[in-house]
C-alpha cells in the first residue's frame, strides 16, 4: 500500500491472521440455504459449513437450515429470508452445486445465481456467502466438498463469518 513500509505491512497481516483465527462468532445469527439437487455434495457442503460455524463458537444445532430444489431457488429463498428479517440473521450462507453440461444453462444459472445472491446482499444490508460451487464434472465437485477447510461449504461459512464481523464493526463504529 501506499504509505507503508513493507514490514508495517506485513505486521499488520499477522494481526489481521491472528484475529481471525480468534473469531468467535457465537453472538451472530446464521442461518444456510442449500439446494437438494446434487444430495451428497450438498450433504459434505453443509457438513463443512456447519463444520466451520462450531470452530467459530457457534452452535449447529442452533443453524436454521432451508432446503431447496435446485440452485435456482437459492436466491428466492435467501431474499426472502432477508426481506421479512424475522429472525434476523448476521449472515447467510447459500450452499449448492451446478455441473456444466452440454448446453448453455449452466451459463445462465450460474451467472444468474450468483448476481441474484450479490443483489439480495446489497438491498438487504445483510452478508450473503457465496457457497455454490460451478464445476466442469463431479470429480471437481468431491474435491471441493472434501473433509476439513478446503471443503467450500466450510469456506463460505468462514466468508460469512468474517463478513458478519466487519459488518458488526462497521455499525459500531457509526454509532
């Protein structure tokens, strides 16, 4: 950055390390979309989010968990969520999966899902965590909802964890 001297620069990632690796998230209100259509990966994705939410002090069992049909319907249901705000969450993570095929709606879908999520992010004031995974086969699908931190599930938790954080900072800090 302008302005800093590499060394401040890089004590201030260390910082920034070390106080993620302290978040404790206990005090937030998550609540998970996960579309059905693709069952097991569906099933080691929220395993990994859910997963990751205990790391961070939260209870599981205390995770509403909204299920849908298909990606698609992702974005419906978190607007929704979002738009009553009861209960109000600190954060949602939207879980799924879309496997190219032969035709263009993997395209479409994809672009779609995640721009629709983006916008329910910004109309609502609400972190929105980007966990659907857009893959070429389901080989590359297994291999991101894996066990432990590279399970993309587990990644989104801890994107919406992170956000709900600086989110909670910054209202603060506005009084």
């Amino acid at each position: 950055m302008r302005g800093e001297r590499p060394e401040e620069s890089a004590l201030t990632t260390r910082r920034q390390t070390r106080k993620r690796e302290k978040l404790d998230a206990s005090r937030f209100r998550f609540g998970i979309v996960v579309s059905d259509y693709h069952p097991a990966v569906a099933g080691r994705l929220l395993e990994g989010a859910l997963g990751c939410l205990a790391a961070h002090h939260v209870d599981p069992r205390e995770v509403p968990v909204f299920r849908v049909p298909g990606a698609f319907e992702i974005p419906q249901i978190a607007s929704r969520l979002l738009q009553d705000g009861d209960p109000p969450f600190d954060a949602l993570i939207c879980l799924g999966l879309l496997i190219r095929g032969e035709t263009f709606h993997f395209e479409v879908l994809a672009r779609e899902v995640c721009r629709s999520l983006a916008e329910t992010a910004g109309r609502s004031g609400v972190p929105v965590a980007f966990g659907v995974l857009t893959v070429e086969n389901e080989r590359q699908a297994r291999d991101r909802s894996g066990k432990g931190s590279s399970n993309k599930g587990w990644e989104a938790a801890r994107a919406a964890v992170r956000m709900a954080s600086l989110y909670r900072h910054l209202d603060r800090r506005r009084g």
